[in-house]
C-alpha cells in the first residue's frame, strides 16, 4: 500500500476513529467501526491485495487509538476511567426449579448461573494417569457464539470453555464447606448469555451468589475481576474490569477473584515479555479496591445463605462400626437394597464407616436412617420399632425390624388377654409394632405388643 493511500486514510479516518469513543455500546461501536472499514476499503475493490491492507491498517489505526487515548487521557473505550467498574446487576433466584440460581449481569457480560445439590453418589470420578479420586464439587462453564452474535456449531466443549471452567471452580473451592458440615455433591453450571470482557470472572460471583441462594454454607462471597494493562515501555496504564476489546488490544489480561480477606486464585496472561514488580503491585492493589467494590454490591444481593431449597435432597451423614458394613450390607446387597427400596432413599458406604443417606424429603429421610441405624447399632431396651412378623411358632412370633435383624415376640406378649394360638393375632406378613423389653444373656432381643397397648383394669 502506498505511502499516499496511507496518508489519505489517516486524514479522512482519524478523527471519525476518536469518535467511536463517544460510544457506550459494543454493538453500536463495533457498527460504526465496520462502517468505517467499509468506507475505507470499498474503493479499493477491484484490487484484492491493497483491499486487504486498506482493512488492515484502519484496523491498526484503531488499536493505536485506543492505546493512545487511554495513555495520553486515561480514559478508555467505553469512556471509564482508569478503575471504574461497570454497572451490576443481580437477580437471585431467577430459576425457580432449580436448588439455586442467579442471573448475574456487569456490564454488558452476564451469566445464568444454575447451581444443583446432589448426593455422593453424583461425585464426579477422576481417573487420571497418577490417580483416581472423586470431585464433589464441579463448575461448568459453558460459551455459546450467540453470547458475541455469532452463529455456530454447539457441540463439545472446547479448551477455553474447560480453561475458563477449571479457573473459577478453583476460585470458589476455598470456601467450601466440609464434607463432614455439608455432605452434598455440588455442581454449578455457568451459561454465558453475553459477553464483553471478564466472562469467568462473572462465572466466580455468579457461582458464589447461587450457592448462598441454595443454601450451601458458605461464610462469605468470592468475586472476580480482570485486570488489562496498557504501556509503551516508559507509560503505562492498569485498567479494572477489562473489556472484550481492551484484552484483545491489550499488554495483560490479569484475573484476580477471592474473598473481602484475600486471593483465591490468579491466571496471568501477557503480551509483553516481562512485568515490572511496580506494575504488578499496582495491578493487584486496583483490582483489590474492585473486588472489594464487585463484593459490596454481591452482599446487597444475598449476604446469608437461604435455607435449603424445598426440592433439594434432604442427606444426613454418620458414622458406623466398620465392622458393622457387611451387616448393612448383606447377603448379596439384600439388606441395604431392601432399605432403600422401603425408604426410597440413597445409602452409600465409605470404607471408613462413613454412611450417606440421601431421600427427597426429611420424613422418607428420618425412616430411612432409623433403618440403617437399627441394622448397625444395638438396639436399647425400651426402643419402639415398626416391624413385619416372618414366621409363627407355637410359642411366639418372630418380627423382622430392620433387614437382616429379627426379634421375638412370645405368645404372652401378643396382648393382656390370654392368647391361645399365635396365628389368633397375628400372621406372617403382617405389619405391628413393637417395644424392646429385654435383652437376654445371650444377645437375643425379646419384643413385646401388648406393653404398647393400654393395660385392662
């Protein structure tokens, strides 16, 4: 291209760039500058080599205005200052189904972000080359071309999607509660609806604020914010709350998320083949006073955990004897099968003893553990059992009241009145309910119906 078409396009175009500064939206601004390009470019048509460049060097007279206006008057594409922070918007429970959810917005970037509680079996299991582990706590982020106004395939997800998932999961992991406090498998889900800048940054608080919404709890919030920087070797600028098109014509993008009391997690990304500690320091103290900014208004939105939503699981988690697995267990899966099967409830056995019990309200869930903790624990006199009679005898009924676990009742605790046949009160099948009177010298429990019947005077 010729020195004379170079200097034409800087006296017709230069003053109509400066002005695509004066516009606040992406989609208005990206409009005006393809405008320009299409000015620009169109009367070169017929030769496709100086048409390419033409496009080219606008595109380079752009980069350098941005670069040049945000040196020279600190102010940047869409008219912020140096650390502003664009506007927040957050809507908690957008998604009334789900166990959590919220709809996150900062700018013109916004995310959907879903949360689901689920029990220990929905852990994740990681067969890696070193190791195979299990993740309770997953975060997927998903980025759809529709988020920047493209079309295209959605398929699997890509590197940038697992990339920009794996970062703000780890964000997040710091405040997680223990298993031992909240024995639940967590997944979040990130759906970007609109992107301009700082995607997985809005995943982080979004993922933070759906967990308060569903109750996971967590003592405080983590927020997310991305960094950019600007420099010419001897100026320079640190930008907060990057752009889409500040990153891409950028030195930095420098993403710092964490808690009001420090950082969870870091990803540096440069053009520049090194960074000044000064810069740094003065990038991580900018985007402190953003993150604590991005903070205050999460805290405005829900500063508490809810109470666990309604259509979440309901699992409790203990301890038993290790000895006592095979007992819970039984022959063949009988005995643990047989209870989930009653309870309609979820058991799974850690090796250390450790039991989760999960069902989808706290009555099936209650009967459930009662269940297991009468198969795995001595019972004690006085306890009261619903129990199914398994087989009569001449003398007695014998009462299965947990699987595997049975009990008698004699024929003379059948009732108060005198009982001269066994089968006169009760038949195999049958549903009663019984009272542990008595535990014999040799471990056998003796039950009792009529001590739970009100005695003739």
């Amino acid at each position: 291209m010729s020195d004379e078409i170079e200097k034409s396009l800087d006296k017709t175009y230069s003053s109509k760039i400066d002005k695509l500064f004066d516009i606040e939206g992406k989609k208005e601004r990206e409009n005006a500058y393809n405008d320009i390009v299409k000015e620009a470019s169109d009367p070169h048509l017929e030769d496709e080599k100086i048409y390419s460049e033409v496009k080219e060097y606008v595109k380079t007279m752009f980069k350098n205005a941005v670069r040049k206006t945000v040196l020279e008057k600190k102010v940047r594409v869409d008219g912020r200052g140096l650390d502003d922070i664009r506007a927040i918007s957050i809507v908690p429970s957008l998604l009334p189904r789900v166990h959590g959810s919220v709809l996150f917005t900062r700018g013109e970037t916004q995310s959907i972000v879903a949360l689901t509680l689920g029990n220990a079996r929905d852990e994740q299991i990681i067969d890696s080359m070193t190791s195979d582990y299990k993740k309770s706590f997953m975060l997927h982020y998903n980025f759809p071309p529709y988020c920047v106004g493209e079309t295209g395939r959605i398929g699997f997800t890509n590197r940038r999607e697992i990339g920009h998932g794996h970062l703000a999961e780890r964000s997040l992991k710091p405040i997680l509660p223990s298993s031992e406090e909240f024995p639940y498998t967590i997944r979040v889900v990130s759906e970007i609806t609109e992107s301009n800048g700082s995607s997985s940054m809005a995943s982080v608080c979004g993922g933070s604020l759906a967990m308060m919404n569903a109750g996971v709890p967590i003592k405080e919030h983590v927020a997310g914010i991305a960094m950019g920087l600007i420099t010419d070797g001897e100026n320079h600028a640190v930008l907060s709350d990057i752009l889409g098109t500040e990153d891409f014509y950028g030195d930095m993008d420098f993403k710092v998320a964490g808690t009001k009391d420090g950082i969870s997690a870091i990803q540096l990304d440069l053009k520049v083949p090194g960074l000044p500690m000064e810069i740094l320091s003065m990038a991580l103290e900018q985007a402190n006073k953003g993150r604590l900014h991005i903070l205050d208004e999460m805290n405005k939105a829900i500063s508490s955990p809810n109470a666990l939503s309604q259509y979440a699981p309901q699992i409790e988690s203990f301890k038993i004897d290790k000895e006592k697995i095979g007992a819970l267990i039984g022959p063949g899966g009988k005995n643990i099968k047989a209870i989930q099967e009653s309870a309609e409830c979820v058991i799974n056995i850690e090796d250390d003893g450790t039991v989760s019990v999960s069902a989808a309200d706290r009555k099936a869930l209650d009967n459930a553990v009662n269940q297991v903790k009468a198969v795995t624990e001595d019972p004690k006199v006085g306890s009261v059992f619903d129990g199914k009679v398994t087989k009569t005898l001449d003398f007695g009924a014998f009462v299965e009241f947990a699987p595997g676990r049975e009990g008698l009742v004699h024929i003379s605790h059948l009732d108060w009145k005198r009982v001269e046949k066994v089968r006169d009160v009760v038949s195999v099948g049958d549903k009663v309910k019984v009272k542990l009177f008595e535990i014999d010298k040799q471990g056998r429990l003796n039950f009792s119906m009529k001590l739970l019947k009100d005695k003739p005077k």
